[in-house]
C-alpha cells in the first residue's frame, strides 16, 4: 500500500512540474507586469559558440552559481544592464525568453 501511495505521490509531483514548465515557457502564456524588477533596462546581445562557457563565466564575474549543463541561452543583470548570451542561431522565442529575464529576474520556477 506504501509503493502504491508513494507512486501516485511521485505521479502528481512529475505532473504538477511538467505542467509549471508549459505554464512558463509557453510563447503564448499571459503574464503580469506588476513583478517587473523595471520599466528601464539596457539589453546588450552577446552570441556565441560556447553558450555555456559564456553563461557561466558571466556568472562567476557577479558571484552568481554555473548555469544548468542543458543551457542554451541566459540573461545575466545587475542593476538596470542586462546581458544576453545566445548561440549564433538562436530562436525567436529564446530571445524573447531571456528578455523576459532581464525585465524580470528569475521569473520561472
């Protein structure tokens, strides 16, 4: 009875996770504009061929934690500047994703 309690548990979190992240990363999801960190940011675009190595330089440089191994693209701010760091070919939506970012932090759960 423990298995089947501790399965249907382990089902409802795997299902709850998975619909957050289609919540978040859907390009056609509302969201509110009352959490944004500001109304004024400087957004400069970085792109590059070692989007990691990037991303977790930037990190190290403002004492921020390395960037997941699946990253392909990131948004690192401090104060009103943001920087965006992309491969060479990135997506519309990634783009607009990491925007999101610098307007409004650590936005996703």
């Amino acid at each position: 009875m423990r298995r089947v309690i501790l399965c249907c548990l382990l089902w409802v979190i795997t299902a709850t996770n998975v619909n957050a992240w289609w919540a978040y990363d859907d390009p056609k999801a509302l969201f509110s504009i009352k959490q944004r960190r500001n109304s004024t940011i400087r957004v400069t675009w970085q792109y590059t061929n070692h989007v990691l190595a990037a991303c977790n330089a930037q990190n190290r440089s403002i004492g921020k934690e390395p960037m997941s191994p699946y990253t392909i693209a990131c948004a690192v701010w401090e104060d009103n500047n943001c920087l965006i760091i992309t491969s060479k070919r990135a997506q519309i939506h990634t783009l607009g994703h990491e925007i999101r970012h610098c307007f409004f932090g650590t936005w996703h759960p």
